[in-house]
C-alpha cells in the first residue's frame, strides 16, 4: 500500500484557515467541514437523520473551499435578509456577528 498524500501541507493549513473562518456558517445549517488528513477536507451537505449527509465533497485546493463556502454564506445570509425584510421590514443584520473582513480569502489565507 502506497502512503500517498493528495493534499500539501500547505493547502492544508489554508484549508484549515478557511474552514475556521466559516464556523457561523456550521453553527447556523446543516453544513461540517472536517480535515480528512492525507485526502484533503470534506465538506458534508444536507444532513437526513435515516441517510446521514447527502452530499460530499473533497477538497485538496483552499480557494475551491473558500469558493464554496463564500457561496454558500452568501446565499444563507442573503435568503434570511430577504426573508427577514419582507415579515417585518426591519434591519436584519443588527446583532449578528457577520464580518466581511474574515472571509476576504486572499488577504486571510495567502
């Protein structure tokens, strides 16, 4: 058995930072991304109790994470803003801890 690696130790510790830096984004959906060692980091979708995550994915470069985690708050944040917006027209922003800075990936992760 081959002990191959498919993911450099330094896209490692990017992916790392880009999975830390989207942790609201765990705590608020259904969403986990876990450092799968060798193979890179997973990020699993859609969690079902019977079926378990329906959606897997495998990531061994850091800007395709931040990619798909970028898309993925952006929808979150924006749905919720629009939900929120047409129940009470209020500023449904206020309060939460939503900082654009962290997740601007060149200049956080690079």
């Amino acid at each position: 058995m081959r002990k191959q690696a498919f993911i450099t130790e330094e896209e490692s510790r990017k992916c790392r930072k880009v999975a830390e830096a989207f942790t609201e984004l765990y705590e608020n959906d259904d969403t986990a991304v876990l450092d799968a060692g060798k193979y890179g980091f997973v990020k699993l979708q859609y969690y079902n109790i019977n079926n378990g995550f329906d959606c897997v994915t495998t990531y061994t470069d850091s800007s395709e994470l931040f990619n798909s985690l970028w898309e993925d708050w952006l929808y979150i944040n924006l749905l919720e803003q629009k939900s929120c917006h047409r129940k009470n027209r209020q500023n449904c922003w206020k309060g939460k801890n939503i900082s654009l800075k962290n997740a601007v990936y060149k200049h956080n992760f690079l």
